[in-house]
C-alpha cells in the first residue's frame, strides 16, 4: 500500500529496477505478494504499487475469473515460497465486466472463448442482481473481488496458510481515476 501511496502522488522510487536486481533475482525468486487482476492496460500491478523485478507474482484474467490454471498459479506463490499476500485486484470501469453483465441481462453469450469470462463471472452477476447497487456494473466488480477473494481465502489448500495467519487474501478495489487502491476485504489485523 506504500508503494500504491507514492503512485497516487507521483513520487515513484521504481524500486527493484536495475542490473542488480536483475542479477539477484536471477537464481530465485521469492516474491511478497501475488496479485490476481484484470487484463485491462490500465491497471497493471507493478506500476500501480511502485514495485519491481521478482516483487510480484501476477495473474492476470479478464474480470479476475478463474478456473483451475488461474487458482493453481495463485496457489504457486503461498504454496510453493511462502508468499504471504494474495490481492485480488478489480477495477473502475471494467469492460470485461462490462460486457458479462450486459451478456447475462441480455441473454446474449459472447463470441469465441469470451462466453467463458461471462460464466465465470456470473456468481457476481447474481449477486449484483440481488444486492441493486446504483451502477450495476461498478457493484458486479466489488462483488466479483470480493466472490474470489472469498474463495480463495477458503480454498483447501490455501486456508490452513489462512487460519495459521501466514497467508492473508486480499480484496482491493483501483480507481482509474484516482490511481488509489482500495482494500474492501481481507485486511491483515
């Protein structure tokens, strides 16, 4: 969240960025966190927390959906080097969401493999359709962070890491327009 602070205001370090870095990180890596986000251009994660080479693990999806390959590389960091952080990562003006929410009102499925976002995305579909927010659209990315976050947070395999308190999972929230990240659930205590 530092580094998401000093994005907002413009004074970047740009840590992790060097020769060095590069070098060291070069035989291992062991990230702090992971972040699941969106595909969207304007919201990719090291920029928007000021980090650097090896600092992240990133995953990125259409609207944060996942299945099997995408929970399994979540899984790799907590799992595998003892990351201990695990964001997922949605966003303000979402057009992947978007276009879900539109696809499953309509009842008109996307073309290609994009109908596999729109079903992967409908839990928050429904449950924006039970909770009314006044921007459908903008209440369907909070439920679809907050959807994943809790299912990852209860994962099998991720929620021993969980309750032993060596792992926390994360829901945040980024505005375009702000450049600030919001955490709407998860929080470390």
């Amino acid at each position: 969240m530092d580094g998401n602070k000093r994005w907002v205001s413009g004074h970047l370090e740009h840590p992790d960025r060097d020769p060095d870095r590069r070098e060291l990180v070069a035989q291992e890596q062991v990230p702090f966190g992971s972040v699941l986000s969106c595909i969207d251009s304007r919201v990719p994660p090291e920029l928007l927390f000021d980090t650097g080479l090896g600092d992240l693990y990133v995953m990125r999806t259409g609207g944060e959906a996942v299945g099997p390959v995408v929970i399994g590389s979540v899984e790799y960091g907590p799992m595998t080097s003892g990351t201990p952080l695990v964001v997922v990562l949605g966003h303000q003006r979402c057009g992947a969401v978007a276009a879900a929410y539109k696809s499953i009102r309509d009842s008109k499925p996307l073309p290609g493999k994009l109908q596999a976002i729109v079903e992967a995305l409908r839990p928050a579909y429904e449950r924006t359709a039970r909770d009314r927010g006044s921007d459908p659209v903008e209440t369907m990315v909070r439920a679809q962070v907050k959807l994943t976050a809790d299912d990852l947070r209860s994962n099998k395999d991720l929620a021993p890491l969980v309750k032993k308190g060596v792992l926390a999972v994360v829901g945040a929230y980024y505005s375009l327009d702000t450049g600030k990240v919001e955490i709407l659930t998860g929080a470390p205590s």
